[in-house]
C-alpha cells in the first residue's frame, strides 16, 4: 500500500512538471547565444520549435539545449552548420546523438577531420539528409523567415563546391526577420565577405548582431556595422560575441570592440555573462 502511494505521488509530481513546463513556454521568440566555451552555438526557439546555428566545439551545447528546450521536447527542427571547423561542429555530434533532427543545411564544404567523419557517418546513419544553405535561398519555419546572404551558390543549391577543411568565407550567413525584428547571424565569415553582405539588397538596419568570428580582428568590417545601424530600427542594437574566457587567439579583440562602441552598439558576450538571451515579440526586444 504504501508503494502505491509513493507511485501515486511520484506520477502527480511528474504530470505537474509536465504542467508548469508547458504553462512556461511563452510565444516570444528566444535567441541564446550558448556558452560554449571558444565556439558557436546558437539557438533559436518559438514555442516548442528549436532552431540550431552551429554546435560549439564539444557536449557543452547539449547543457545549453537542457536549459532552455522543454524537457520532454527531444526534436530540433533545423540545424544549421555554417562551416565544418570542429569549434562549430564538435557539439553538433552529441546534438544528432540526443535530439530527432528534421532538417540539416551545410554550406557544401567538407572536413579531412575524424571528428567530422563521425559527425558525417551519424547522420547518414540516421538518413538524413544534408541540405547546402546558399544565397538566395529563403527558409521559413513558421512566422520567421531565414534569409542566406552567403555563400554564393554556383547554379543549384545541393552542390557548391567541396572544399575541404573549412573556409571562413564560406561560412553559411543568415538574416533572420520576424515581423519588425531583424538579426544577422555571420558565422567566422571575414572582412571580406563582411562589406560583400553589406551591400546585399536583402541586408539592412538590423537589431542584433552576431559579431563575426568570435571577436576577431579579421571578421567584422565597419561597412557592413555602418550599414547595420544605419536604418530607422531601435537602437542600440546588440552585439553577441561567443568567445571562450581567456582563449589563447585573445578574442575578442580591442579593435572589434572598439568599432561596436563607435556605432553605440551594446555589446554581450559569453565569456562574462554565459548564455546571452534575447526575446522578442516581433517589435520590442530585451535581453533577459
């Protein structure tokens, strides 16, 4: 009788879990820039729908996953691998592991690594398909649209050009609009490529900003800041930098910071604060 009981309290312990977790779950939309160390992962979340940029270099993604993901939701929609070096893919392997993943974009390059190798067999193994993110494609996952502003494509989007042991440049770039609300998200995408996005049509004034390649020096261009901040939108806008806390490439650097803080864009970054989470509801946004 009494492990009745207990069972009896065990199962009203788990359905009021259930309850509150769903009762929690707002209609805003979340963006989490993960502490994952000297990585990227970035998460995307409406409702029950997940979104994932980028995995980080190793498990640590899954923490951020169990943080903000509804415990008993074990599917993400998209994920998206903006180039193969291993600080973006490395998590991704325990991602494909632990999650139902529906759809996959890459950026049509591969990796000699063997980590990667096992990133490439699991998903096979698991039939899914890898889908190659190129410009001028248009995503949309419910109301929020996923604009691909890189890499270029050559004719057809399931075949760019294989190149090995990831370039930068070819990072997959996303803007990002839901209703008034804009974001770009540029991967390790360098100066380059920086002012070439600055001068796509799609592109425009944008409320925050991914700071390209963790902070570095070599990443963001003051033509495309100058073209983010340049509009009518809110602003300040935010400028997330993912970095690890005293990486040995001293990401970011002074000169990065220096140019966010010319354009009065406020600046958040996993090294000091961890998870860096934004909400918002189409129009207003704060950081939580």
């Amino acid at each position: 009788m009494v492990f009745h009981k207990n069972y009896f309290y065990f199962l009203i312990l788990i359905l009021f879990s259930v309850w509150l977790s769903a009762f929690s779950i707002d209609n805003k939309l979340h963006i989490i820039a993960c502490d994952v160390g000297q990585g990227d992962a970035i998460l995307l979340q409406k409702n029950t729908t997940q979104i994932l940029i980028d995995g980080g270099p190793n498990q640590k993604v899954l923490d951020c996953l169990g943080k903000h993901m509804p415990f008993w939701d074990r599917t993400v929609e998209v994920v998206f691998l903006t180039h193969p070096d291993i600080d973006h893919y490395g998590g991704l392997i325990d991602v494909f592991k632990s999650y139902k993943v529906v759809h996959y974009f890459g950026n049509g390059s591969i990796s000699s690594s063997q980590e990667y190798k096992v990133l490439e067999s699991l998903v096979g193994g698991k039939g899914i398909k890898v889908q190659s993110a190129a410009r001028g494609m248009v995503i949309r996952v419910g109301m929020i649209y996923l604009d691909i502003l890189n890499p270029k494509n050559n004719n057809q989007y399931p075949i760019i050009n294989n190149q090995t042991d990831g370039d930068n440049d070819q990072s997959i770039v996303i803007l990002l609009i839901y209703d008034r609300f804009k974001a770009l998200f540029t991967g390790d995408a360098e100066t380059e490529v920086s002012d070439l996005i600055a001068t796509r049509p799609e592109m425009g004034e944008v409320n925050y900003l991914k700071v390209n390649h963790h902070g570095s020096k070599n990443g963001l261009s003051e033509k495309l800041i100058h073209q983010a901040v340049s509009g009518s939108l809110p602003r300040p806008i935010i400028g997330v930098i993912s970095a690890g806390k005293n990486n040995r490439y001293g990401h970011p650097h002074k000169e990065v910071l220096d140019l966010l803080k010319k354009y009065n864009v406020k600046i958040l970054r996993t090294d000091e604060v961890e998870d860096v989470v934004i909400k918002t509801d189409g129009n207003k946004f704060w950081s939580k």
